[in-house]
C-alpha cells in the first residue's frame, strides 16, 4: 500500500506533456501524474494495493535521460528529471493498442451489465480506446456467472485479468481464496474446487473490479448509477468509523461503497458492513408506535405517536428509572438522550455499554491512540477481542502493517484469532488471569516496554469479569507509562454515547459528575445528585424491584447483556418497559410501549469511532412509516414531562454539543454546527435562531475524567474438574443488522462449543454430539465442534450465535465461569 | 486427509525444509505428489496447501500453469508426438493418425485401461531427429509407425519398465543431502543481510591484505 502522505520527505522535478510537476521521492509516475491533474488509463493499478504492472494500460513514453520509451507508468517510480509525454502519438497508439486487445474476449454485453454505467473499462475505452476492432474472430466463452461465494458472482468472459481481485483477496485480506488458474488464452480467475471465496471482505473485490466480472449479490440487476443518489457517510455497523458512501434509488438503500479515508479505512470495508443495508429497508422495521395489548401480554398493538409518547411519559414521570443501550444512536441523538435524562427524568441511570464494554471512565480518560499510531507502533499490545471477529478493518490495518513489517504485535489471548497468524508474539492467557499473564510476558521480554507501544485493549471473554481487563491496564500503566491505548469496543458509537455522557459516571465530554457539575448545572440548569447505575446494576436492581421504568435505548439486552438470567428477572422485576427501536427485536417484544426510531442514513449527525475521530453520517432516505429519529423521541417525551431539551433540529444539537460539551469545544471545520445545520434535512433548519445556546463563560472548562486502576487481584485457583468458558463474539451473528439482512443472515455459525480433541477424547465425545453444558446458572444442551487451536481446561463459545448463546451460562458477578460438560 | 503415503510424507516433511519459506516447496511438492499417484488429486493439492501454509486455491493456481502439471487422471505413459514444423514435414501427421488408430483414443485421450495417454506435443527441440516423440518425456527419435507400434507392444508387456519409469516420476535418483553438510534453510527474516557468499568472502580474505 503505497501511502503518499507519508513518503512526502523530499520531492524531484519530473515534467509531464512539458509542464514541470513536483513528485515525491518514492511516488510511482501514475500516482504523481493524478496528483497533478493528468490521468493515465489503468486498470490493475490501485492506489492501496502494489503495482503488478499487469494490464500494460497505463503505458506512457518516458525519457529517463536515454530517450523516450513506452514504459508502464505504474511500475516507475518518479526520478529527477524524468520527462513524461502523455499524449505523444506513441503513447496513444499504444493505449489504443491494449484496450483493442483487451477488448478482443470481452462480451461487450454493457446493456444487461450491472457495471455499465460506472465501468473503468467503458469509461476508458471511450476516453483512450481506439473507436474500433479489427477482431473478427469469436468470443471466447465461459458459463456466465458462476458464485464464487455465497455473495459474490464471477462473469469470467468479462474479465480482464488485471489481478486486482486476487491480489487483495492476498495482499489486502490475507485471504488467497481466489486465484489465476491456467495460462494463457486459458487464463481465469477461479475458487479451488468447491472452496468458496469465504472472506470477510470479498466485497471489497467488487467495489475494486475495474469490469463487470465480479457482482455481489445483493446489488445485482438492482439499480444503474445513473439512478443511484449518493451521500458520503460513515459506517456505523463496529466502531472503526470506515468512509462510505451510501447509494440509494427511489427512497431505497441499495448499495455502499468504500470511501478511502486514509487515517481509517483506505477504502476498505468488511461484508458485514457493506452489506448490512439490507437490514435498514427490511420489511420488518418498526414503522408505528406500539402499545402493549391489555388483554394479551404476547400481543403488541399499532398505536399513533401521542398515545405512545404520552404512556411512556406516564412511565417515566415520579418513577425510579434505568435507561440500557444508546450506542446506536448519533452523538446528537445521545447528547439529546444524555441532556433529557439528566434534566428531565433526573437520573444518571443510564448506561450505552451492556455489561460487555469496559469500565467508561477507564476509556474516557486512557490516554488515546490513532488507527495510523497502532499501524506504525513499535509494538502493538493486544489485550482484547479478536479483531477480525468484531472491528475487521482494524484487522485489516494491524495485519497489513505487520505484514509490511511498519509494526509488531504481540498478542495475549485466551484463544487464537484472526491476528494470531500475523503477530510476532502470541501467548496464551487463562480465563480471568489477564492481568497476572501481561505482567509475565512484560517480565519474560522487557523489550515490549520500549518504544512506542499502542495498546489495543477490549474484552477478548464475555464469560469472565471486566476487571480482569481493568486490572491488566493498570499493569500496562505502571510498567509502560508512555503507552498510548486504542479501545476495541465494538457497538457502532459506543464511543460518542461516552463522550455525550451516556454512561453513569461521566457527563458529557468525559467529565466526573464531581468535576463537571458546576459547568453543566450552569449550561442544563439541574444535573441529579445520586450516582447511578450501570447496566449490570440497573438489571440487578430491576430484579430487586428497585427499578420501576427500563427504558432499552435500541438495545437487546436479552441476547446482548451476557447473563441471560439476570436479564430476565430485570425484565420481570420492572412495571414498565419502554423501546426505542428499528426492529422489534427479544426484547423489544417484551416491551409495553414501542417507538419506532428512524435508522442508519435516515438521519443526519456525527459518529465517532474508536479513536475518537467525529465524522459524518449522511441522511439519503425517509424511515419507515411514521419512526422518527431518537432526538426527537427524547425531545417530545422532555415536553410531555414538563421539561423542554431546547433541541429543535440536528443542527441546534450540533451548536450546542459545540458550546457546551468539554471535548467538543473546537469542532473540525467541516463538522461544524453551520455545515450540519445545511446538511441536515432532519427537523427545523431555519436560520431564525433566536434561541440562544447556553454559554458558560466564566466556569473553567472542566477536566476529562481520572482513572484509577484497580490492584491485581489474587487469581481463583482453577477447579480441575471443570473448563473454563471463554465467550466470544463472531462477525455473522444473530443480531438485528446479520439476521435482518438476507445476504448475510445465513452466514451465522450455529452455536457451538469448541474444544480441543484431546478434551473431547477424554469425555468421550465425537464433534456434532450434543452435550449437556453446566455453569453455576444453568445447563443447556449444545453441539461440540473439536478445535486443536484451543488449550486444554478451555472451551470457546459463541455470545449470540443463532441457537442458544452463552449468555445463559454466565454470571455477571463471577470472576471466571467455570463449566461442565456431560453426555446426554 | 492424508494424500501422501508415509514414506513420500517424511520426503515432503524434508523438501518443506530445505527452503527459508514453506511456500516455496510448493512446486516441488506438486511433483512429488505426481509421482506418487501419476496426476495431481485434489487431496493431493489440499495436503500440499497445508504443509506450504498456502491455500489450495494457489496450489491449483501455480500448478495449473504448467502443462507438465495433469490435474486429470492420465494413463502410465504420456506419448507426446510432436507436431511441429521439423516433425510434420518428416511424417508427423502420419504418425499421430496411426497412433490414434493403434490407441483407439483421439489426442488427447486415455486408453481404457488407463496405459497410455496420446498428446500432440509442441516443438520437443530434436528437429535433427524428426519426427520425435516423448514417452513420459523420455525421447525417441526418427520414430515410424512401425517403430510406434513396437514402442506401444514393448510397453504394453512391461519390457522398458527399466527404461521409463511411470508417468510423474522425474528421476530414479533422488537429489540428497547429507546431514553433515546441509547449512539449513536461511532465516527469511535475513533477507536485508549480505548473501552468504559475499560474508564468507570477506572472512576467507586474510587480516589486512586485499585483491
């Protein structure tokens, strides 16, 4: 991946068509020559991949001081003084000359191709191309489109061998599924036999096929881009934050594409990601409010907004109130939410994060890293989840970094991942030990304390407490002060309902409530006195009967918070539940009142991703029915409550976050409150903004949050009878966006208990029996795969894989959960 | 899964040694694979993706390039008459249709119980010696339709067995290196060092005197 920014050191004179131009020392000719305005045809060249030299296209006559010569642009780095002519009649005779040949077997069939309209290969052949062909001869022909994967489909006759596909499922992906089979007038791409391109990123050789050869699934014969409408987003499906652009036609969501943002994605997406739009123009989004049928508790009844919105403000007014879930939402969306309970319903009972992030103020206040710090970081400490499973673009930058040798990563983990491969270091921790086994690989190989360390910190084990993460960083801390963290917490904006203060310790812009309440009892007029809850103790206390509301803030809880059981008896515990929603999902279906909310690209707003980089999120569609966006829930359920948010579009909330959020003071230009107020369709955008946002001059800016790392905690002797659960998360699971997605829903694994065939020996099982599972909860009955990549006294589940998760085996209160295993 | 028998096994284990990749044992292994089974199996490729860290999509992807590579069954004896120039103007084409006659398959084709397959072959590079042919690449020259049907009888009744070993195998001699003298594969993660020879150079030449 040839990055321009960074190779920018020093430059050399070259002239192009007789205008000088400065290139950068390292730049390839096509790359220097874009840059200054002169395209080059190509079609194997891309700028993140390494040039192959493959299509001869982007042929140009160059003089390197010994005379002008055709010389593949792609392939020359720019040196000084080098004279380029691209336009010379060399240099258009041979550009002629390779689309007249590469058009010698391609079918011409752009009418019923989905490419056509947007094809580098039309687009060029019109610009370069030479008008006709002398081939008379026939076509070569193949079976037109064969799957090459459950989404992905290959027209090998349209193909132009250019190796872009095959060299990013190699060098991108790490995937080398797909090859060049044969040779010569032979030459295709092709899966080994029944073998599937079963990549988590085989999309993106959709996005990056300069031809109609390879179409996905979901888009094919759907849309021409002469129809598409088109608004620059980010991705909200993990937290990376990847640049996109969503594409829509006649108010319907039909496709995204990868927009290359250099610091986060380059371009790149994972399938879940870019195909996940299915779920937002699913038939079974929520469109009308919903009351719960009196006469029947399984029942939910269609309703207008009023009567919802006035039964959920019955629910929340002079009642103990737990508000679960928010990371769904926009950070105006969770400054609306964070501003509403605070000052209206009066709690600080509000928690984005379900029992299976990290402690927020730990996050708010570590000191933080970029994607590009990890990438070029001389070790990158990974103490978290797999990342291939849960941020796979993450993955995608660590494993291309490391391959490129720019970074080392040492990974500790209770099970291998995606990453395993690529890391220089990889040593097996025991459930619940995190903390004693980074303090021993830092003994083993104090080297790792040196340099510039990123560490990469999240939870790798759903099955065993946080603490065992919070008390490893407290080591990291101690024994490498100058380490910088990225946090891998998956949930689309998890990151900016931290910032905006849903979580029950921090109010927004990572401020304590002690610290910051002068500063916000000024902007909001009231901030509550009583700590709150987190999610944990909001269902404990639900369950106790402490809790009389639980409002689920688009969150699950059901198959989301890891302890199935505690779920339950919260849920039975409160009088009433209300949803803020898409979809009506477990736990919705158990709600009493249901609002539907507006969705992905149905609102404008900001994201904020891992890094806490704050970028846009484009509104291209109108939700469904009469759902409305999550500002406006809360908005509407302040008035009813007597309150008033003073929040009356996106943009307001945008100027407001800017003048009274301690984080957000400066907002980047183009993010400022004006663009969003021009942006934002969403609401009242009229300029009569005679209402003035709360200004707070004279308090002093209040500081980010302090974070004290607990001590380590004695181990729990393991119990040799039992395993040790380690529940993980895959990328295909049974969550709303996989499951309402038709592409991708039946990529989800069913869920199953791996270990290792030693261990399954020893019980005597084969892989696919049944066995009975006992933890301290509960015993469920599930299949066993064998995994000799697992240690032995461990055994790896799946949190919400379609069938049953392991949820229902854990204690949120337990350090560790230990289980059993039986025949049946 | 387990293609290699355990003698080619051990062999397969060794070959992955000798160089400072595994990948690079691929096309090695690809032919140690030919001559245990006469083609290449999809087992076989499978196995060899695993023991070169690869996958078999690149194994087939490599080895499909090369013709010598079969990934269809072939019989003991590939007969590749070649049709070139020097040859078919010395009675190439004669040649071919006598062979199809005698074999009852096309070029191209194996005979039925799987002794001989026929092919048209390229320039084999003995134009002096036309027309030629290659029995599982082992050259005949001036060959006529007589000469054929001779070759075809001889090997039928297993009389050149000592001559021409069964298709895939390359040599009857095997390339070995005694443990004494083997230095091992180089460490990839070498490879911005100075090639072994110019370091021994440098320590062969004495203290302080030059060239």
């Amino acid at each position: 991946m040839t990055d321009v920014n960074q190779s920018a050191s020093s430059t050399v004179a070259v002239t192009i068509n007789g205008v000088d131009i400065d290139a950068h020392q390292g730049e390839l000719l096509i790359a220097a020559a874009e840059r200054n305005g002169v395209y080059i045809p190509r079609f194997c060249y891309h700028p993140r991949m390494d040039p192959v030299g493959m299509c001869r296209q982007c042929l140009v006559e160059v003089d390197t001081g010994r005379g002008m010569a055709l010389q593949p642009s792609c392939m020359l780095t720019v040196s000084d003084g080098m004279q380029v002519d691209t336009e010379s009649e060399k240099t258009k005779r041979a550009q002629e000359g390779m689309l007249e040949l590469l058009l010698v077997n391609h079918p011409l069939d752009c009418p019923v191709c989905d490419k056509g309209g947007e094809c580098p290969l039309q687009d060029q052949t019109l610009a370069f191309g030479p008008g006709e062909s002398r081939m008379v001869e026939e076509k070569r022909h193949y079976e037109k489109p064969i799957p090459i994967s459950d989404i992905v489909f290959l027209d090998r006759e349209r193909c132009v061998l250019c190796d872009r596909c095959t060299r990013f499922a190699k060098d991108v992906a790490g995937d080398p599924l797909i090859s060049f089979m044969q040779r010569g007038n032979e030459t295709q791409v092709l899966t080994f036999p029944d073998d599937p391109f079963n990549s988590y990123f085989s999309g993106n050789t959709v996005q990056i096929c300069p031809v109609g050869a390879l179409t996905a699934k979901p888009y094919r014969f759907r849309a021409r881009p002469w129809d598409l409408e088109e608004v620059e987003s980010t991705c909200t499906t993990c937290s990376v934050g990847c640049g996109v652009a969503v594409q829509a036609s006649r108010n319907e969501l039909l496709r995204y594409q990868g927009v290359d943002v250099d610091e986060v994605n380059h371009g790149w997406l994972c399938d879940k990601g870019r195909f996940d739009f299915e779920s937002v123009s699913s038939a079974e989004r929520l469109r009308t409010p919903m009351l719960k049928n009196p006469d029947d508790a399984a029942e939910l009844v269609g309703t207008e907004w009023n009567s919802a919105l006035n039964a959920a403000a019955d629910a929340l007014r002079d009642r103990s109130v737990g508000i679960i879930g928010g990371a769904r939402l926009t950070n105006e969306d969770a400054y609306a939410w964070s501003k509403f309970a605070r000052t209206v319903v009066g709690t600080n009972n509000i928690d984005a994060q379900l029992a299976d992030g990290l402690d927020a103020t730990m996050i708010a206040s570590l000191p933080k890293a970029t994607i590009h710090d990890a990438c070029s970081a001389d070790t990158v400490l990974l103490i978290g989840p797999d990342l291939k499973e849960e941020l796979p673009v993450l993955f995608l930058r660590l494993r291309g970094a490391a391959e490129k040798r720019m970074t080392k990563i040492v990974e500790i983990t209770t099970a291998p991942t995606g990453l395993t491969r690529y890391a220089a270091e990889s040593h097996t921790s025991t459930p619940g030990a995190l903390a004693h086994d980074v303090s021993n690989v830092l003994d083993a190989d104090p080297s790792l304390t040196t340099g510039r360390v990123v560490v990469i910190v999240g939870r790798a084990n759903l099955a065993a407490s946080p603490s065992e993460v919070e008390e490893a960083v407290g080591v990291l801390q101690r024994r490498i002060p100058a380490a910088t963290y990225l946090p891998a917490l998956r949930r689309g904006n998890v990151m900016g309902a931290i910032d905006m203060g849903l979580t029950p310790d921090l109010l927004p812009g990572r401020v304590s409530l002690e610290v910051g309440r002068e500063w916000f009892e000024n902007a909001w007029g009231t901030v509550p006195d009583a700590a709150g809850l987190d999610t944990a103790g909001m269902l404990e206390a639900a369950s106790a009967g402490r809790i009389d509301t639980l409002v689920l803030l688009g969150a699950d809880p059901i198959v989301d918070v890891p302890d199935r059981d505690l779920v339950e008896r919260a849920l039975a515990g409160v009088s009433t539940i209300v949803a803020v929603d898409n979809f009506a999902t477990t736990s919705v279906r158990r709600a009493d009142i249901v609002l539907p909310a507006s969705g992905y690209a149905e609102k404008g707003g900001t994201t904020t991703n891992i890094e806490g980089r704050v970028s846009a999120l484009g509104q291209l569609v109108t939700p469904p029915g009469t759902a409305r966006a999550d500002w406006m829930i809360a908005a509407e359920l302040a008035y009813r409550l007597g309150g008033d948010l003073g929040l009356e579009s996106v943009g307001d909330i945008a100027a407001e976050i800017a003048t009274v959020v301690p984080s957000h003071l400066a907002p980047t230009p183009e993010l400022s409150p004006e663009t969003l107020l021009e942006e934002s369709d969403v609401g009242d955008t009229s300029d009569d903004d005679d209402e003035q946002v709360p200004v707070v001059p004279s308090i002093d800016v209040p500081a980010p949050a302090g974070w004290v790392a607990p001590a380590m905690s004695e181990m729990k002797p393991a119990d040799s009878y039992a395993l040790r659960l380690v529940a993980r998360r895959s990328l295909y699971d049974a969550a709303t966006a996989t499951a309402m997605s038709p592409s991708i829903a039946h990529l989800a694994e069913s869920a199953a208990i791996r270990i290792h065939s030693s261990e399954l020996a020893r019980l005597g099982l084969t892989a696919g029996d049944h066995v009975n599972v006992t933890s301290s909860k509960t015993t469920i009955a599930i299949p066993v795969a064998p995994d000799d990549s697992i240690s032995r006294g461990v055994v790896v589940m799946g949190v919400n894989q379609p069938g049953v998760g392991a949820g229902e085996l854990i204690d949120l209160r337990s350090a560790v959960t230990e289980i059993q295993l039986e025949t049946r | 899964m387990s293609f290699f028998n355990d003698e080619n096994r051990k062999l397969a284990d060794e070959i992955v040694a000798r160089y400072p990749r595994r990948r690079s044992a691929m096309i090695p292994l690809l032919h140690l694979a030919q001559e245990q089974a006469g083609w290449i199996t999809q087992d076989a490729m499978q196995e060899i993706a695993s023991l070169v860290d690869s996958t078999p999509a690149e194994v087939l992807g490599t080895g499909s390039f090369y013709e010598m590579f079969k990934f269809h069954e072939v019989g003991k004896y590939v007969i590749n008459i070649c049709g070139t120039m020097s040859c078919q103007l010395l009675g190439a084409d004669d040649l071919i249709h006598h062979a199809e006659e005698r074999l009852g398959v096309k070029a191209g084709g194996t005979t039925s119980d799987g002794m001989f397959t026929l092919e048209r072959a390229e320039c084999q590079a003995a134009c002096t010696e036309a027309p030629t042919l290659q029995i599982n690449y082992r050259y005949k020259y001036r060959v006529s339709t007589t000469d054929f049907d001779r070759l075809v009888d001889q090997l039928a009744a297993g009389a050149l067995v000592d001559e021409i070993p069964q298709h895939g195998v390359l040599a009857r001699v095997r390339q070995s290196i005694p443990t004494d003298r083997s230095v091992g594969a180089a460490d990839p993660a070498d490879e911005n060092e100075p090639p072994v020879w110019m370091i021994s150079g440098a320590q062969l030449r004495p203290e302080g005197g030059g060239a």
